[in-house]
C-alpha cells in the first residue's frame, strides 16, 4: 500500500492522473469512500432523523399515554398530579420541539441542550442512574447529540466558505472525540460472556470495532461496519411489531428498538463527518 501511495503521488506531481488498477471492492478503505460519493446528499438527513427517532416515539407516546405516565411518575415520587403532569408535558413538548427543530435545521444547538436536559431528566425520574445497561445507552443517546452539535457548528462555519482559516475549533474537536467514545458505550451492552463460537467471534469483532471508532482508526470504516452490525441485531432482537400491542414486552422491545436506531444515526453522522481533529486518521495527515 505504501508503494502504491508513492506511485500516486508522484504521478500527480508530474500533472498525470493515476487510475487504480484494482476494482475498489477490494481495497477496504474505498468502501466508505464509495458509500459517501453515492449517499452524501442524503446520509446527513438521514443520520438525524435516525438520531432523533427515540426522541419522536417517546414524545408521541406521551402523548398517547398521558395518564399512566403521570400516574407512573406520581405513584414512584409521590409528587401530586400537578407536578408529574408537568414532567409529562416537559418530555411531550421538549421531545417533539426539539426534533422539529433538528428536522428543519434552526437553532439546532439550543434543540440538542434541550434535548440533554430530556435525558438527564429521565435518567432521574425513571432511575435509570442505577441500571448500569439503561444507563450506557442513555450515555451513547449523549454522544449522539454531541456529534450532532458538532455538526451544526461545522454549518456555522461553513457560512465563509473560501475564508482562509485556522485549524478546526477544539470545541468542535473535542465535542466529536467525546461523541465517537459514548456512542460506544451501546456497543459493551450488546457483549455477551457466553462459551460459545458465536459469541465469542461477536465479542472479538465488536471489541475491536469500537476501539478503532473510539480511538479514531480507519473511522469510517469501522463505523460504516457497526451500523450494518447493529442495525442486523436491532431488527432481529427488538422486533416488536412481532409482540401483540398490549404486552409489556412490546414497549420494552419498542423503546430498545429506537434508542438502538438513534445510536445507528450518531454512527452516521461519524461516517459524514468524519471522526473530528482529536483523532488517529487525523495525525496520519500530519505524519
């Protein structure tokens, strides 16, 4: 690979274009090139929506379920009607504004505060600080938001476009390396410390996945790879439209299902936007 990256250069600096004489399908770092060239008018709209769809399934069932949610919250704090009816309107309102907000793209970083505040709200309320797996997912939700933030501030900037300018803000940088490393945290909930072949070939594989998307290593290819590996999982594990309405089952598996498509949406975003200034690929241009 080195030699052929020589090769390249030295042909482009003769003012000479190089044609690879491979097929693209065989060298791995073209496959998230070719994704982007064929999905990058679409990937960021739908890498949001698929961040926000936790958060718009859980407005509009609170919606649908007003009074048992308001029970619910009543009945665990002992809080009145008055005050667990204002935590239901907080969620409904808060959840639904905020995703309109990030579908039409103004004043998303106000709409992703918003969207933390709904989140550490709930941790709270329906004590998910002490469920350790409910919590890593809740914490991957964040790192989602983080990346959509940082999304919306690389629009900002891209108002002067053709302005020279410094290196990228380490806000923006820290807000993506912050965001790669708790969008991981959904992954060390789907290990399982089984005996068997399966198991222990998905641990080694999604280990080793999440390391390189934490560490930012051939980002987007790994990230590529566990939105493929995690959407096959969510749909094979969390299909609740198998499971009759009214079943308990069938609004556990409902709400794993979009919390689950929300982290696929940040591991999107980190495909479109690549892993941020905080990272090993972004060294490798500096070496």
């Amino acid at each position: 690979m080195l030699c052929m990256r020589a090769a390249e250069l030295s042909v482009q600096r003769a003012g000479l274009s190089l044609q690879c004489p491979f097929p693209c399908s065989l060298l791995m770092p073209c496959v998230p090139l070719q994704f982007l060239r064929v999905t990058k008018q679409y990937l960021p709209h739908v890498a949001r929506l698929c961040l926000i769809s936790t958060f718009l399934e859980d407005g509009i069932r609170m919606w649908f379920q007003w009074s048992e949610q308001r029970d619910y919250i009543d009945g665990t704090w002992n809080c009145g009607y008055f005050l667990a009816s204002i935590f239901v309107f907080l969620n409904l309102f808060g959840q639904l504004g905020g995703c309109i907000l990030v579908l039409s793209r103004n004043f998303v970083q106000y709409a992703c505060f918003g969207l933390f505040g709904i989140i550490a709200l709930q941790t709270i309320a329906y004590s998910i600080l002490w469920d350790l797996k409910f919590l890593m997912r809740n914490l991957a939700l964040g790192g989602g938001l983080l990346l959509l933030l940082a999304e919306s501030r690389s629009e900002g900037k891209s108002m002067f476009a053709g302005v020279p300018t410094m290196r990228e803000s380490s806000p923006k940088q820290y807000m993506q390396l912050g965001g790669r490393v708790l969008l991981v945290l959904m992954f060390m909930t789907l290990l399982h410390f089984d005996m068997n072949f399966f198991s222990i070939l998905q641990n080694i594989v999604g280990t080793a996945l999440i390391i390189l998307v934490a560490i930012g290593f051939k980002t987007k290819l790994a990230a590529l790879t566990l939105v493929i590996w995690l959407f096959g999982i969510n749909i094979y594990f969390n299909a609740f439209w198998t499971v009759p309405a009214y079943k308990p089952m069938h609004d556990f598996l409902k709400y794993d299902f979009f919390q689950t498509m929300s982290v696929i949406g940040g591991l999107l975003l980190v495909v479109a936007l690549g892993p941020g200034g905080v990272s090993m690929d972004e060294k490798k241009k500096e070496w």
